[in-house]
C-alpha cells in the first residue's frame, strides 16, 4: 500500500495486537475507578454500561460517516483508501481486519479527553473502560467475521450481516458487532 517499508509497517498489525495494548489500560482505568475514587460497584458498573452503550453507535457512526466518507479531492480519496477502502478491496487481508495501534491510539486519546471533558470528575475511568472494552469487542468480532467458521445462529447471522456489507451493498450495514443501529437508522439490508 505504501512505498516506504515504515509507513506499510504502520498500517498493519496482527489480530491480538489491540488485546495487548488496550487490556491494560482497562486494568489502569478500573483501577482508579476503585483505588482513587470512592465509587460503589452499582455506580461503576452504571457508568460502565453507559460507555459500552455509547461505544455501539459510536461504532456505527465511525463506519457509516467517517470510514464511509470519500471525498472528491484526489488526496482525501487516498486517504479514504488507507482507512479503510484498502479493507473493501482485500477484505480477507489478516493484517489490515483491526485498527492499526497507529490510528487507534490517537483516536482513542481524542476520545478520553472529550469525555474527560464532558463527564463529572472521575467518570470517565468507568466509563471510558466501557467505551474501550466495546471497541476491543469490535475488533475482535471484525476479525472473526471475516476468519472463523461459526456454527451458532447469532454469530451466523452477524457474519451474513457483515459479509453483505462487504459483497452485496457497502451502502448498508454498517453495524459490526452491533446491528441494532442499522434497524433503527433504517440502513440494514432486506434479508429475506
């Protein structure tokens, strides 16, 4: 994709990369939670849920407005490409199925300091442990979609879900490891 042997090293990386560098700043964040706070459990894991919730239609906006979005201009069609339409063309490329810790990292600090910014004092470490533990899930369901064999009816479906968006309609489906944002902004497909 690149000429330069760093940058192509830097669009890559291997499924259980993101496991290893957001685990432990999921550890670090329940951490504070409990040791730097006096949050009771109920509180936690309200707030928890709330990050994980807000994690599904952030998942879904990412993919249908930003990751979606070609520009007109020559040099935004390049960058569209490097996001993410190099994963239309090879969708089957082990190595490019989960975001590269060379994107994910600023994009995941973008995001703690908005909700630093937005949530009451220390809120942010449970809630953002959600919002982080989703994205970890979306990046291991994308990779599974497109490798594993699943036997399970959910799973099946999920995958038949994605495999539409990629081979069928890239204008539909835009929901990964959640659905439930294409039914309710009307953009999943006619399974019938």
């Amino acid at each position: 994709m690149f000429n330069n042997g760093f940058m192509e090293s830097l669009s890559k990386v291997k499924y259980y990369v993101p496991l290893i560098v957001y685990v432990p700043v999921i550890a670090y964040l329940f951490y504070k939670s409990f040791a730097e706070t006096d949050i009771s459990v109920i509180n936690f894991v309200s707030w928890f849920i709330l990050g994980l919730a807000i994690w599904t239609i952030t998942e879904y906006f990412l993919h249908r407005f930003v990751f979606h979005f070609e520009p007109d201009v020559e040099w935004g069609k390049k960058i569209h490409f490097v996001f993410h339409g190099v994963h239309h063309d090879y969708p089957n490329d082990a190595n490019r199925l989960v975001m590269p810790p060379s994107a994910s990292i600023p994009m995941a600090l973008g995001f703690y300091f908005l909700f630093d910014w937005l949530l009451p004092d220390t809120k942010v470490y449970p809630f953002f442990s959600g919002f982080m533990i989703g994205y970890l899930f979306y990046d291991m369901v994308h990779y599974a979609l497109h490798h594993a064999n699943f036997k399970s009816g959910f799973w099946k479906r999920l995958k038949h879900h994605h495999m539409l968006h990629h081979y069928s309609d890239s204008s539909k489906g835009y929901g990964v490891s959640w659905t439930f944002w294409d039914n309710i902004f009307h953009s999943n497909f006619d399974k019938k």
